[in-house]
C-alpha cells in the first residue's frame, strides 16, 4: 500500500463546499494511507485575541475543506472506510483558538432561533496546543483528545456547505472521529470525493458555545472501501463499541435517526430480531451529542460491542 502527503501547497484551494462538482486534488486505491495538512475553521485569519470574528469571517465560507480525495473503485451503494491513525497539531503557538461569535451558538440567539435578547460580545482566547495538553489558564490544562470536526463523501447531486452536517458526514463535529476510530461513510459518487477539515484539539458534548479549540492538524488516516455495504447515515467503530450518527433539527430528531440507524444495523450485521434490538438499546444504549449549533444537529447513538 502507498502513503500520499497531502499538504497545504499542494491543496492550494480550499473549498467550502462538500459536493460532486470539485476537481479531485490526489488519487488513490483502496487500503493506501493518506496524510493530510488541514487548516482550522477560521482558515489561519484568527492571528491574536485582538482579532475579532466579524472582521474576518464571511458566511459561509467557514470550515475550509481539504480534498476532494479520489478513492479508485469507489461508486454508489459502496461506503468508504476512513480509520484515523493520528492527529497532530501544527503551525506556530498559540495554534488553537476559540471564541464567542455574534449570534452563534447554543445559548444565544441565532438567525434560525430569533429571540430578542443582545447579540454575545466576540471575545477570542488564544491557547498553546500540544500532545501533552492544552493550558487553558494557571489552574486548568485541558486534555489533549483531537478529531475531525468536519469529514465527509461527496453526496450524488448536492453540494452542501461545510457547516452543515447531513447523511453525507460533514461538519458533525463528533469527538469520536479520532485516532484509532473507523468512520464509514456512504458512497453516492464516483471515487467517494472525500472531504475533511475543522481539526478540535478538543471538544465538550455539543461544542455549546459554537467553537472547540480550533486548530491545523497533521492528520493521518486509511481509506479503504466496503463493496456493496449501502449506508443510509454515518457509522462509526472503534474497539470498544458501534455507532451510528444522525443529523437534523430538532435534536430528538437526529437521536431517532441513530438509534434507527443503530437498531438496523444490529439486524443486518449482528443476527437481532428487530424489536429484540430496540428493547436491548433501551437498557444499554449511549448517546453522544457531536454539536447543537449548526444548522443541523448531530447525535451519534452507540452500543457497547461486548453485547454483540
């Protein structure tokens, strides 16, 4: 199997769209490696903590995206398996960045959300990012526990903004997808067209305030393909457990959507009786909330693989 670099200079332009109709930037078969140099949400244009959100930011051209990657022999009904083997901060300290955005966000009013009360004031907060941990102030140091906040497969006709989550991937913002996870993701066009970016050094269930601590990453991570395995929605599995990952407004409605997702899988792959399955996921089943500020929400619902 080959190892492919991917790197800024090489990516060049960065799209902010996931969707069939950009031309793939590297190529590769079925079990290679590919390493990828992914920039943060604000695309590097958050330098200091004087520099506020609105003077950079332009909706929607958030969450840059690197790819398309082309896998060869990937076509619909097959799903693309994308195990991360490493993430790795990079660029000049203080690489992370988070910040309060001007009507974004779980607890603020929002475009899709009105209510009257004054917009949050921007205040961004720079931080040193490394393997060891995150300070976050003289008495905290955060937990190092990086993934992709953005990753997904081009849909068949669709071109859908990188803030937007979907049955494609996208932005789930889902802190499973890290190293040693295996994400699948459905086929729905030729090659796959692979999409990733919006690196979190880490992340709180719901990212509540609308931003983790964004970061560039190194990101290393396996494609392969699963011929014939047609997905309706994300899934996702690690040593431990599988899960299956939904997206929709209201939030209840992406945690039907997994455990739906969850409760079939559990027939097609693991011999349950469907409604076996669903008492069985009301006693032992998790929940995972990947964000509940985007314009779609992300659940993610799991079960322990020792009661396979």
């Amino acid at each position: 199997m080959t190892t492919h670099f991917l790197r800024e200079t090489d990516q060049r332009h960065y799209p902010y769209t996931i969707g069939p109709y950009h031309d793939p930037v590297l190529r590769v078969q079925p079990g290679d490696t590919v390493i990828v140099e992914t920039l943060d949400a604000f695309a590097g244009k958050m330098v200091d903590e004087r520099t506020m959100p609105s003077s950079i930011l332009n909706y929607p051209f958030v969450n840059p995206q690197s790819g398309p990657i082309y896998v060869a022999g990937a076509e619909k009904g097959d799903a693309l398996a994308v195990t991360m083997r490493s993430i790795k901060p990079r660029g000049p300290q203080p690489r992370g960045t988070t910040c309060l955005v001007p009507h974004f966000g779980g607890l603020t009013s929002t475009n899709t959300t009105v209510t009257l009360q004054e917009p949050l004031p921007e205040i961004v907060k720079k931080v040193h990012v490394t393997e060891e941990g995150i300070p976050w102030n003289e008495r905290i140091t955060l937990p190092y526990e990086p993934f992709i906040g953005t990753i997904g497969t081009s849909p068949e006709l669709e071109s859908i903004n990188s803030l937007t989550p979907g049955n494609h991937g996208g932005n789930m913002d889902l802190p499973d997808v890290g190293p040693g996870s295996t994400l699948y993701l459905p086929v729905r066009a030729p090659g796959a067209l692979l999409h990733l970016g919006d690196g979190h050094a880490v992340q709180g269930d719901g990212e509540v305030c609308g931003v983790a601590i964004e970061f560039a990453t190194t990101t290393e991570m396996t494609l392969d393909l699963v011929k014939g395995w047609t997905l309706n929605w994300p899934r996702l599995e690690t040593a431990d457990f599988i899960m299956s990952i939904g997206s929709a407004r209201p939030l209840e409605d992406a945690a039907r959507i997994a455990y739906g997702d969850l409760v079939q899988w559990l027939v097609d792959s693991y011999g349950f009786h469907k409604w076996d399955a669903y008492m069985l996921l009301s006693q032992v089943g998790k929940v995972r909330l990947g964000n509940m500020v985007d314009p779609n929400y992300t659940m993610g619902a799991s079960i322990a693989k020792r009661y396979l």
